[in-house]
C-alpha cells in the first residue's frame, strides 16, 4: 500500500496525474496593482477626513456667538460705520411676464449714516414701504434675476427712501431674504 502513494508521486513532489500550479504574471501585477490602488484611495480619504475635521462647523460658529443666532439683524445692527435698521417682510406681486403671476418676498435691512433720527424714519414708515412696494410692482422676474438686477434694485430702493428722509441718509441696503416665486 505504501508503494501504491508512491507511485502516484513524481520526483519533483508533485502528484502524477496533475498538472502543476502556475501563477500567470499578469494577474500578479494586476493583484499588486490593486493592491496599490487600494492603498492610494485610502490615503486620501484619510486626508479628506482630517481636512473636514479642522474645518469650522455651522454649530460650532453658532454657539460661540449665541447672539447671532438668535437675531443675526441685532447683531449686525451693533456696528460702529452706520447705523442698521431691519424692514418688514415685504410681499409684492412682481409685473406680469409671459408666464404665471410671481411674486417675490424681501427683506432687507436699511443702512445709514451716522445723522439717523429714529423718530424720523418710524414716521416715514409708511411711505417708505409704500414706495418699495410700488417699486417692486414694476419690476419682472427676469429684471431682478438678471446679473446687476439686485443691484440695480438697491438703487432705486436708496434714492426712494433719500428723497424722504431729511436727516440722515440711505447708505446701503442689505437683503437678509430674497425669494421670487
């Protein structure tokens, strides 16, 4: 029995009867070079995730100023170059295009110079959102979505609210929210 195992082995140890196992090199250099890739892709995640680590989070900026979140047209209006006011949300049908009925809601917060009267402004309130108001009617969608159209707004919006106001002037006008529908 012992000479029948022997018989089925040939000299080199391989069995008789089999062929022997040969690795293609080609697939040995397709292993390594997955294997490298593999290695590649992973070392660059790894970069990817530190670099998202050391970046500043949302919460992050918003816990270490609480004011800001709570009212971010309060904290803006802390500032020493001109004096901040917010305006109401405006809500006007914008003119009439091609298309459907579109509307659009604005707000904004006005800036001026360092001659603000309170009791002024609070008294022209009327006529102040009256003529944004009318001044937003006229305009299309597409005036206000077009390259300086927000721009252009602002502008009018200004030398609108300056032909009221005695003392002080509009020095800018900041968009909080801007939304054409």
């Amino acid at each position: 029995m012992a000479e029948e195992e022997n018989k089925d082995v040939t000299e080199d140890g391989g069995s008789a009867g089999k062929k022997p196992i040969t690795r293609s090199p080609v697939i040995i250099v397709l292993l390594i070079v997955n294997i490298l890739a593999l290695g590649g892709i992973a070392f660059f995640q790894l970069q990817l995730f530190d670099q998202l680590k050391k970046q500043e989070k949302v919460a992050d900026l918003l816990k270490a100023d609480k004011d800001l979140a709570e009212n971010p047209v309060k904290s803006a209006m802390k500032k020493d170059d001109g004096v901040l006011v917010p305006l109401q949300t405006f809500t006007a049908n914008l003119a009439q295009g091609d298309g459907p009925r579109r509307f659009l809601r604005l707000d904004a917060v006005l800036k001026f110079n360092e001659s603000h009267n309170k009791k002024e402004f609070e008294a022209r309130v009327p006529q102040i959102r009256d003529s944004i108001i009318s001044i937003l009617n006229s305009k299309r969608p597409r005036d206000l979505l077009e390259k300086n159209g927000k721009e252009y707004l602002k502008e009018e919006i200004k030398s609108s609210i300056n032909s009221f106001i005695i003392n002080g002037k509009v020095i800018d006008i900041f968009y909080v929210g801007f939304q054409i529908n």
